[in-house]
C-alpha cells in the first residue's frame, strides 16, 4: 500500500511537470541565454554552471560566443588565444544534449572583426578584407574620434572573404553539432564605405542584406538555421532608439529584403521598445 502510495505521487509528479513543461514550451518556446564561451580551463565550471543554473530555470537555449577561440583545423591561422580543442566542445554539447538545450555557436560575422584597433584573427591574417585600410591601426581610439571607428568591418563584396569565413562557419557547427548558427551581424557601422573600391556608392541596406542571405543560402544547404542580432534592422533616427541599438547608416530597409526564415534576436540597452512586435 505505501509503496503503491509512492508510485501514484511520483506519477502525478511526472505528469505535473510535463504539463508544466508543454504550458510553458507554448507560452514561452525560446528561453536562452547568450554569452562567451568558457576558457579551456573553465570548461568544468561552465558545466556545473549549466547543469546548476541552466536547466533547473528551464533554459533550453544557449549562444556561445566562440568568433576564433576553437582550434580549427581547416583555419589554423586563424586559431585565437585560448582556443577551445574538439573534447571541450563536445563536453558542452553532451552536457547541454542531456539538459534539454539547443547549443548555437557565435562567430561574428560582417561587424565585430575589431574592438577599436584591436584587431580581430580574420583581419589580422587577411588584412585585405578590411572595408576601411585606410584608419589607423597603430594607437588605441576612443570613442567618438574622428574615423568613426568602433570595431572593423569585412568588405562583403570581397571575392575571397566568403570561402574562408564559410569553412570557419562549417567547422564549427559541425563541432558543435548545431542546427542553427549565430552570426552576429550587430553594431555594423563600417559598410558600403566611400573608399571601399567594390562597395562606394552601392546601397547599404542592399550590401547588408545581401550579406545576410548569402550566409542563410550557404547554412540553409546543409538545412541549418541563421540567427542574427536584430539592430541593423531597426531605424535609429527615426526612432530615437540611438547608434548601437539601431541604425543610423540606413541598414534597416534591409527588413524587407531578407528571407523570413532568419530568427532576429531582439536586444536593448536602454529603453524597452517594443521592437519584437515590429519584426513579427
Ligand atoms: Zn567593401
């Protein structure tokens, strides 16, 4: 009797929970998390953080910024310090696999290939994907300064820049055994520039969705998924939403020319505008 007892309360409890689940999967079917990847050394911590602090709050999705840090095998050149081996990855991807959550890796792409003048692995080993050669690298610049600069672009119109950054992309969702990749594509204030031999005079909204959908087409061979950051496609003048969360260098027209299988992740720092509307 007790033991029949405590079999109808472990049932009710597993049927409880799943209800749970479904409701919340229906209300709410994305909860995630973005941030850095661990350090080699920090991988074991970062499993306990998962398994702690993850799964027990219901995340079921988790961006990893990875950009260099993995040892490439198609791109040794462009293994940054710290790089996380093949064992690493595959410890997180079992730990996340077990815990119910959807492992995306990041790597920045278009934008995001400096911080101000430190410069990023694809530019440093192919310096000439650089949309703006001409600022000068060779001393820290705050910001505002006078070359508008706060991180490096990739011209996107290089003819090279796509095989390289493609077998990056390949590797490591291969790795990471991910059905969709993040590629960033935030804060891009380097584009369509006036010096830039290929891009001078084109349209930016044209130059940023086109870079957007070459990198969808090439995921979408291989039935992956693309998420970017949502800023490039909101109007920051118009708005008032400002510089970083939105654009200011008339990307956001790319909204209507970019396939609608993309998942845009809505973020902001400052005010809670409800953009989340406006994208669906
Ligand atoms: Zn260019």
């Amino acid at each position: 009797m007790t033991k029949k007892y405590i079999l109808l309360l472990v049932s009710y409890a597993v049927v409880a929970s799943c209800l749970a689940q479904s409701s919340l999967d229906s209300i709410l079917p994305v909860r995630g998390l973005c941030i850095a990847a661990p350090s080699p050394d920090g991988i074991d911590p970062f499993i306990d953080f998962i398994n702690k602090d993850l799964v027990p709050r219901k995340i079921n999705t988790l961006v990893l910024r990875v950009d260099f840090r993995y040892q490439y095998k198609s791109h040794p050149e462009l293994v940054a310090d710290n790089a996380l081996s093949t064992s690493d990855i595959k410890k997180l991807v079992r730990t996340c696999q077990a815990g119910g959550i959807q492992l995306i890796p990041q790597v920045n792409l278009l934008g995001h290939q400096s911080w101000s003048t430190n410069v990023g692995k694809l530019l440093v080993e192919y310096p000439q994907f650089n949309e703006t050669p001409y600022v000068p690298l060779d001393k820290e610049l705050t910001w505002p300064n006078e070359w508008g600069l706060y991180c490096l672009s990739y011209c996107p119109l290089h003819p090279d820049v796509h095989k390289i950054v493609f077998e990056v992309v390949d590797e490591i969702m291969d790795a990471f055994e991910a059905k969709a990749f993040h590629a960033g594509m935030d804060e891009v204030f380097y584009l369509g520039d006036d010096k830039c031999p290929r891009c001078q005079g084109r349209d930016k909204a044209e130059l940023f969705a086109g870079e957007l959908t070459k990198i969808r087409n090439h995921l979408a061979l291989n039935g992956r998924e693309l998420w970017i950051w949502g800023d490039r496609l909101i109007d920051g003048k118009t708005t008032g939403i400002g510089l970083w969360e939105a654009s200011y260098n008339n990307t956001h027209r790319a909204i209507d020319m970019i396939p609608k299988d993309v998942v845009i992740n809505d973020w902001h720092y400052e005010r809670p505008d409800p953009t989340a509307i406006y994208f669906a």
